[in-house]
C-alpha cells in the first residue's frame, strides 16, 4: 500500500485559532482523506508550536507561567479539531520531552558536521517575527511582515551554514517545478534565493535575553531559535531518526500559508539537506481570507469566527465552501453573503434537489427499493455514464493538485447533468404511461452516478456524503473511506443491487433565507 504523510505547519499559541487556522486544517483534512479515498496509508498531522519570545511575553501579560499559557491555548487548537471534524493522526506540541530530545540530536547532529559555529553578531531583530533581518531584506529600514523598526541587537550566537546550501536549494527547485506550489509560490522562493539577501541563519538565543525554549546540547547558555526548534516537528512526530513512522511515511508533504514561505521553503529544506536527511515531496502554499477585502485583524473588528459560522450553516456547508471559494494558493474574500448564496445554489438547489427528487420518485414508483434493470441503455444514458468518469477522472486529477474549487466545480457539472437529465428523460410521464422498463433504467443511472458524487465529496463534507451514502442504501463507517480505490470507480458503472432499501426521502441542505444574515 502507498503511504502518504501531510503536516499542517504547527500553530503558534500566543493567540486563539481562528478562521485562517481553520482553513489550513480543513484542507489537510480534505487532502488525507481523499488520499484514504484512492487506497493509500495516509497520516495527517498537526500541532502546537509553543517556544519563543511572544509566547513569553503573552504569558506575563495574562499573569500565567509560559507553560500554563501554552497549556491552556494549544488546549483550544486541539478542541477545535474534532469539532471541525479533523481526522489526524497525531498531534505534536514543541514543549512534549521527545520533541525536545529529537530537536537536540538533530542539532548536535547538524553541529558535529561543522555546519553550526559560535560568532559575535550585531543585527535588526524583530521581536513579532522573532529573527535577525540584514540590511537587504529590510523594506525602508522595517520589517517587511509587521512594518514596524527591528531593534538593533548586538551579541554572541550560533548560526547554522545556511549559505553553504542556498545554490544547492536554487538548483533543486529549478530542477523540481512542482517541488513548490502552486507556481508563485515556487518563483518567490527562487527570488529570496537570487536576492542575495538570504546569510547564515541565527540559530540560537542566549538564556540571559530569553529562557523559554530548548537548550543546545553543546551550550547550555543558550536555546534554540524558535523556528530552527518548530521546523523540526515534521520528523520529531514520527520518532525519528529510529521510529517506524518515519521509515514508513518521510519523506511527505507540508501545507503552510505564504506568509511562512521562507522557514519552509529555504530553513527546512537547507536543515533538512545539512543533517543528511530526505527532502520533503512538496510544500503546497496557500493565501489568505480576507475579511472586507483585508486581512482579518481583531482591532478592525472583521475576524471571522468558524465555530460560529458551523453552528450556524451547518459543518460540511463550511468545509464545502471554503474549499469551493478559494482557488488554492490566491487570497479570497470572505462573505457571509457568497457563503449563503453557495449553499443555496450548489448544495441546496443541486445537490439537495437531485437527491430529493430522485429518492422521492424511487419512494412513490418501487417502494423505496432499486429495481432491476430490465430494458436496454440509450444514448442518453450512455451519455451519463460517460460524463460520470469524466467528472470522476477530472476530480481525482485536480484534486490530486490541490486544484479544489476546479475539482469540485468538475463534479458539480455532473450534478447539475444529472438535474437535466431527470428534466429531459421526464420519469414521472414514463410512469404515467406504464413504462416500467424504461423507468427502471433511467433511476437505476441515477442511483449509480449519485453514490459516484458521494463518495467524491467524502473528503470535503464526510458526514453529508455518509448520509447519502446511507440514503442510497450503502453501509458506511466514519472515518473510514468509504471505498477501496476511488480511481476504481473511474472505469465502472454498476448500479445497486435490486431490492436495495433506499431511503424514502431527502432533506440535506434546507434553502437558507436572508433573514439568516447577520448585520454587519
């Protein structure tokens, strides 16, 4: 069996999760599963990052010990994950004992190869990104994330030979155009690397400045730089260098937003290539959801809380519409509005629709039991079996790219075909007339090409495709894939069984009125 392995990056706990936090999670989510889906031992995980400077500083503001702060936040991120129905793997904290311990074997490891050295250093340090800037990758003297003036610091460090990699790094992503992506994604990174901004890498931080972190191994004056710590949860989480999980699923793949493009794209890969270890696969990048056409910011009052958005549309209506509106790796402005609208639309008046009245029709003509098929297929129908594998192959395709607004707008062409097929083949004159041969076919197309659209969306919206999967009479259990090998179902076109017992009606997505906006 194949194996596949997809970390979100690890949350920094100095704040709440949010939307954002829930995007990355869903996706993930989204991507192990469908995975899954195609047969594969697939492992997702996630975690909490929990060192550093502003983990310190949010904890003396609360009146709260780092540890008590980072326990009580990290304990929100993980209550998020079931409630957005995250099926992962695992879970990894940077203060966890074994975390720490492979953290400092990697950095002994690093250090024995003569790739760590000990100098004087005087640098713009910025207390939000928590690193050294040069000159070159300051924009007017500020930081280019928070625009604001890095304090001028000047001491002893460690600093890692990242330098000594950088060619090597422009080399491979050159020679791997889908090493990074989507594509922006990867020209940015060759820009940082061509810039030559990009030094060695501090790497540690002293103890008299900041003692909440890991120490080096080989000085115990000092601990280690908070990004050079979190980077290596990918592989502390799989035990390794010995663990069975890091023999069976590294090298895998990371999903991060842009904003942390550098640590993953240039840090990891460099540390990863200085202790010996296999590259990642991929490092897939996503934007941002803005909120009024800005990113979300508490002060301007236009973050979007995702619990309450769940408990007002309804879970899988949130995951669907998050995957649907954002075309993976641009930004996407987020509305209540568009979100009302696309559930109305493509859940409600498709989807919902189709099931509705077909399951009402196997109800009212054969007792709520799939017939057996007895008349000959036509063209029409013909023509339904093939847009079917078509939709599948494209969605399996696309999916497989992180493409998933096209992925999902590929099976929806299915969905609103099979609308327009019931409205032209018109069942209910065919029962009028008596034609139960004719009638038979025609639900029996439907039947199959429906559980096809249910089991596509099993990664997007599981609990919604078990419940038709239950409607349409076949068994499932959660969280578990709901077929062997969805690339299997590619190339058939069996319907059920007859005498199958189907449900005798269907009410998936209630249409939402505007009454149900809340006012900005």
């Amino acid at each position: 069996m194949k194996q596949f392995f997809l970390s979100t990056p690890i949350y920094y706990v100095n704040a709440k999760p949010h939307l954002g936090h829930a995007y990355t999670n869903i996706v993930a989510d989204a991507v192990t599963r469908f995975h899954r889906l195609c047969g594969e031992d697939a492992f997702l995980l996630t975690g909490t990052d929990e060192h550093g400077d502003k983990i310190a500083q949010a904890a003396e503001k609360q009146g709260m010990s780092p540890k008590d702060f980072v326990d009580s936040v990290s304990a929100e991120f993980q209550e998020l994950l079931p409630r957005l129905n995250i099926a992962n793997n695992r879970l990894v904290r940077t203060t966890d004992d074994a975390h720490k311990r492979v953290v400092q074997t990697f950095l002994q490891k690093v250090h024995d190869a003569g790739d760590i050295y000990f100098a004087d250093f005087g640098g713009h340090y910025c207390y939000g990104c928590e690193r050294f800037y040069t000159e070159k990758e300051l924009e007017n003297g500020l930081c280019p994330q928070h625009r604001t003036t890095p304090e001028f610091l000047s001491e002893k460090n460690y600093f890692f030979r990242m330098s000594k990699y950088l060619p090597w790094l422009a080399e491979h992503i050159e020679k791997n155009p889908d090493f990074i992506r989507p594509e922006r994604y990867r020209r940015e990174a060759l820009a940082m690397l061509e810039s030559g901004a990009l030094e060695d890498l501090c790497i540690s931080r002293p103890k008299s400045r900041l003692t909440w972190g890991i120490e080096l191994p080989f000085d115990k004056n000092y601990i280690c730089y908070v990004w050079f710590d979190a980077l290596i949860n990918y592989i502390s989480a799989l035990s390794w260098p010995d663990g069975a999980d890091y023999a069976r699923y590294w090298p895998g793949e990371h999903l991060v937003a842009k904003d942390i493009l550098k640590p993953h794209a240039v840090f990891w890969p460099t540390m990863l290539k200085a202790a010996g270890l296999p590259l990642y696969n991929h490092l897939n990048v996503h934007g941002y959801w803005l909120s009024r056409a800005t990113k979300m910011s508490k002060s301007l009052g236009n973050v979007v809380e995702p619990e309450d958005l769940c408990a007002r549309y309804g879970l899988d209506a949130f995951r669907y519409f998050l995957l649907r509106e954002m075309h993976f790796g641009a930004d996407a402005n987020f509305s209540e509005t568009a979100m009302i609208g696309r559930i109305n639309s493509d859940l409600s008046n498709d989807l919902g629709n189709l099931f509705s009245r077909v399951l009402s029709m196997l109800a009212k003509y054969y007792d709520s039991r799939a017939p057996e098929e007895s008349g000959k297929r036509k063209a029409d129908d013909t023509a339904i079996a093939q847009l079917c594998a078509a939709a599948l192959q494209n969605y399996v395709q696309l999916f497989s790219t992180m493409q998933f607004a096209l992925a999902l707008e590929a099976l929806w062409e299915l969905v609103r075909g099979l609308n327009k097929y019931v409205d032209s083949q018109a069942p209910w004159a065919l029962f009028k007339q008596g034609n139960t041969a004719r009638l038979a076919t025609i639900v029996l197309v439907l039947l199959t090409a429906m559980r096809k659209i249910a089991l596509c969306l099993w990664p997007v919206m599981p609990e919604t495709a078990h419940r038709m999967l239950a409607q349409l009479g076949q068994r499932t259990q959660r969280n578990s894939a709901p077929v062997e090998s969805l690339e299997a179902e590619i190339t058939s076109f069996e319907g059920p069984a007859a005498g199958t017992e189907l449900a005798p009606a269907s009410n998936l997505f209630p249409r939402i009125g505007v009454k149900n906006l809340r006012s900005p």
